[in-house]
C-alpha cells in the first residue's frame, strides 16, 4: 500500500494524461477508516479486511438473476469480443478471473469442479438481454495513441441459475470480469446478490 500511495501522490504532482492535469492526494480510505491524510508521512493499517473465499455448497433452488453490466464488459470467445453473451460465457469468464486472482493472491488454484460448472451452464437461459456494445477510447501516453476500449454495457437476465453458480458470480462481481479490469471495465452488479 504504501508504495500505491507514494505513486498516486507523484502522479498528482507531476500531472496525467495528454494535458497533464494534476491534482492533490486528499485521504485514502478503507471501509470508512482514513489510512493516509494529505502531508502526512505516516500509513495507517487497515483493521478488518475481508478474504476472498469460496462459497460454500448450500441448497437454495435454482432462482432467476438479473445483471446490470456497469462499464464496458470486454470479453472474447473463440478469438473474437463477445457481441451478444450467454451464460455459459459468462462463467467461463468468472471462472478464469477467481482461478487467476485466487492463484495468484491467495491460496492456490481453488479445487472446483470447472467442467460441471460449464455443462450446466451451458443450460441457464437468458431471459431478457437489454444489453449494447458501448465502444470507450482512451488515450495511451507510452504508446501515443488512441485506444478502443468497447464491451457490453446494459441489463441482462438469466434463468433458474443453481445457488452455487449465483454464489461463484457475486464472488467474481467484486473482482471486475473480462479484460482490462485494470481501468475499471467489466463491473458488474448482481441481484438478487
């Protein structure tokens, strides 16, 4: 943390982007609780972090669930961006994310039966897809140009999907899905959560 802290900080002072805009590091927070003030040379901890951690089996019924993709979902099947998504893409995309994050900051590779998990995904309907792709441009200093940045945005429903599968969703919703999550893409919010 400190050195995230520290970088901010210099960006700010030296400014970002094409017209290098600076601005001021006021507070950084976590869960209500400041961590570091403007001036201050000293970080506080953070107290009660939550882990990640696997749901556990539970044996709710299978339920409808709706999704509202925040910013742009950049997803890509089969060597192309997903246009229009189905279920069983989607969970192969939260799967990858969970495997990887968990792999890479956790405790290993988490122990999932992945081709179950895919093959009754590949049975969930998709009930309503208010869904569009939303193209978004960002300009890249290091590579001086214009980059596009497109994915899904919109509402989208699925039916009768197992708990266990809503439960591996939520999860993976914290962590931002698809590509480019880095700049924010791929947020999504899950309800029924």
């Amino acid at each position: 943390m400190p050195y995230f802290v520290y970088a901010f900080d210099k960006m700010g002072q030296n400014g970002v982007g094409k017209g290098r805009a600076k601005f001021v590091l006021d507070r950084v927070s976590c869960k209500g609780q400041i961590l570091y003030r403007q001036g201050s040379t000293r970080l506080e901890s953070c107290t009660g972090l939550e882990a990640l951690q696997l749901p556990v089996d539970i044996d709710a019924p299978p339920a409808d669930i709706h999704l509202n993709l925040q910013t742009p979902l950049r997803v890509k099947h089969q060597g192309h961006f997903v246009q229009k998504l189905d279920f069983s893409t989607l969970m192969r995309t939260a799967l990858r994310r969970l495997s990887s994050v968990m792999a890479s900051y956790g405790d290993g590779e988490p122990e999932l039966p992945y081709r179950e998990l895919i093959q009754q995904a590949q049975q969930i309907p998709t009930l309503n897809d208010q869904t569009r792709w939303h193209d978004w441009q960002r300009y890249s200093n290091r590579q001086q140009e214009a980059m596009q940045f497109g994915g899904l945005v919109g509402e989208i429903c699925f039916g009768q999907v197992p708990a266990r599968q809503r439960q591996l969703l939520c999860l993976a919703a914290r962590l931002h899905l698809g590509k480019q999550t880095s700049f924010g893409l791929g947020q999504i919010a899950v309800e029924p959560p």
